[in-house]
C-alpha cells in the first residue's frame, strides 16, 4: 500500500472519530455499520430513536491564511434520495487538530452542485470534486458562500441526560 494511500486512510478514519466525538458530545448515541454501503455513522436520539445517517469526508488542511482541503463525493450517492435522508459533514485537520466541520445535507449540496455549479465531475462522471477554502468569518466553495452550514449541527440540538 503506498504512503499516500495510507495516510489517507488513517486522516479519514480520525475524520470520522472526531464528528463522533462531536455528536456524542451533544448528547447523541452513535454507531458506525458493520457494512458501509455509504454510511459512515449512524446518530440516534435515544428518547426516541430519531436516526440521522452521516457520511464523513476528511481532509488535511493545507495553505496557511485560508486553509482548504480537497474531497471527492460519488455522483450516484449525491443523486440518489435516501431515507432518512443523508447528512454530508466536511471536517478539515490542520494545526494538529480537527479544527472545521461543514453539514450539509445530501439534497442541498446536490442542488448547490446541479443549479449553482459547485464542484468539478471527475474524467469519467462518477465523483464530484470539491475544493472547500475557510477562512476566519466565510467558508467558500467554487465562487459559493458556504458558511450557513459551518457547525451546523442545528439538526441535533444539545440533549441534556
């Protein structure tokens, strides 16, 4: 296995331990599925089983007054309904911590890609590329303004226990 590939498996895995660690800390239960057929986490809400599912993506940050990071989506998981419908969150590392999260659920970033031109098709028109820029007070993808859905984790209001 090359070392890039490698790191990419280890920068996604702590991606997804630390949106855990965000939705645990909000008070929710979570789990990740034996078999990912594009369901990084499953987030539930024990008093009364609401279940929300999240796919991950995670980058390492790279430039250093704004900080991007490059993610790749499948286009047919992006097309394709889901319910409960399918949350995305972006999560970017740099200064050795995890440090932006991004929420956005699958329909709304589809629409953003289709109607406003988010996003590059890969050659064979399977992925969609995403380069996303953030900076102190925006979040920027393409010519876009993404910054309503920084931290958004408004779907899962802090619980109390």
């Amino acid at each position: 296995m090359a070392k890039t590939s490698k790191h990419n498996l280890y920068t996604g895995r702590s991606g997804q331990l630390a949106v855990m660690s965000v939705f645990l800390n909000r008070g929710y239960n979570v789990a990740i599925p034996e078999v990912d057929v594009g369901d990084d986490i499953f987030v539930v809400r024990d008093t009364d089983g609401d279940l929300s599912r999240i796919q991950v993506k995670a980058a390492s940050g790279k430039g250093s007054l704004r900080h991007y990071g490059d993610y790749q989506v499948p286009l047919a998981q992006l097309q394709r309904q889901h319910q409960p419908e399918l949350f995305y969150v972006f999560t970017l590392h740099y200064d050795d911590m995890w440090r932006e999260f991004l929420v956005i659920r699958r329909d709304v970033l589809e629409r953003l890609r289709a109607r406003r031109g988010l996003g590059r098709l890969n050659r064979a028109e399977t992925r969609v590329h995403l380069r996303l820029s953030f900076g102190p007070t925006d979040v920027r993808g393409d010519e876009l303004n993404l910054q309503a859905y920084r931290n958004d984790w408004s779907r899962w209001p802090l619980l109390e226990h």
